[in-house]
C-alpha cells in the first residue's frame, strides 16, 4: 500500500498532509478488523516506511505493508475487503492519494480428510504411535495449496514435525533440531505411497 503526496515543512503542517499519521490512523484500523470468532484469522500492519530522516519534514509519502491470514478462505476475503474499505475511507478523510494492491495471496490451509488420514498412518507405521498427535486449526499456510483451489478434486494436508522451533518462526536467530527432519522425510514418503497404493486399487 503506498499513499502518495508532497513533503512540507515542519513549520507549515497545513501546506499537506501527514502520511505518517494517515499510517497511524491505518495501523490502528486494521487491527481493529474482526471476523467469524469460531475461524482463527488475524490482520495487522507489518511494516512501515516513511520520512526522510529530517525531523523538520513532514512526510507526505508511505508504504505500507498489511498480513492477512485466515483458516477459512472466504473470513480471508471478508477481511481484505474489510480493511481496504477502512484504508480507502482513512484516506478519503485525509485528502491523500492511496494506492493498494493484494500481492502473494496465499489460500487458507484447506485439510482433506483422506490426506489427513494417508499422514496419520504414515506416522504412526514409520515412527509409531506416541508419534501421533490430534491436529488442530491453524491459521498458517503456503503456497502449495494453491493446487486445492485451482484443482478441488486434489487433498492437502500439513505435517507438524515437533522441531523445538526457538525462539520463533521467522525470526533472524531462529534455530531448530534439525534430526527430525529424517523421520520427516520417512513421513512423506510413506504418505506418498499409501496414496498411490490407494489410488491404484481405485481404476
């Protein structure tokens, strides 16, 4: 999201309009967007970039950028529709141009039922039992179910590996236990086979 428009002096406010308090006021709505409280979704601003460096200089320029995410597709539409009704309605107030598009829009984790079950016995026959923990919602996802969209009869599913990820996702010092990825990857490969067995007995 980018809102465009002219620098000014600090010593003369009314000559423009402030992009970093037009951000501010953005930041704080979006937060504020709600949706099905029985579907985990989030939306918040996750980066800003305003001002010259001069303290003396109003900006009249941002960027802005905004993750949405969501465990149902559609509360992930609601959303996006919901904040760019509020951003475009803070930038109307503001007099100041808004420019803003939806980039990498990644679907919510749609799970299928058969995919579920090829990985549940997958683990349990490749690493055993105690291996096996009940699934839960997730509002995380990838790319990868892009093909559930655009192909409805395919399944996903997604495997927690139990790497004793620290001190968290994406961070720049993130580490992990990197010797589970060998049961991992018996995991998925196993999976793959049940599947394909599964669809031979089928034709």
């Amino acid at each position: 999201m980018r809102i465009t428009g002219p620098d000014v002096h600090g010593a003369r406010p009314y000559q423009g309009n402030n992009a970093a308090e037009t951000a501010a006021d953005i930041t704080v709505a979006v937060r504020g967007v709600r949706a099905n409280p029985l579907v985990p979704h989030s939306a918040k601003v996750t980066w800003i970039r305003a001002g010259t460096g001069l303290l003396n200089v109003i900006p009249g320029s941002c960027e802005l950028g905004i993750d949405v995410r969501a465990a149902e597709t559609a509360v992930l539409s609601e959303l996006q529709d919901e904040i760019e009704r509020r951003c475009r309605s803070i930038a109307d107030a503001a007099a100041t141009n808004l420019e803003m598009t939806w980039e990498d829009v990644v679907p919510a984790a749609l799970v299928g039922p058969r995919a579920e079950a090829f990985l549940e016995q997958a683990i349990v026959e490749t690493q055993g039992t105690e291996a096996l923990v009940p699934s839960g919602p997730t509002p995380g996802s990838d790319d990868f179910h892009c093909y559930t969209v655009h192909r409805p009869e395919l399944e996903a599913a997604m495997l927690a590996v139990g790497a004793d990820l620290t001190p968290g996702l994406h961070d720049p010092s993130m580490t992990f236990d990197r010797s589970v990825l060998g049961p991992a990857s018996e995991v998925l490969q196993c999976a793959v086979k049940l599947a394909a067995h599964d669809l031979d007995a089928a034709r």
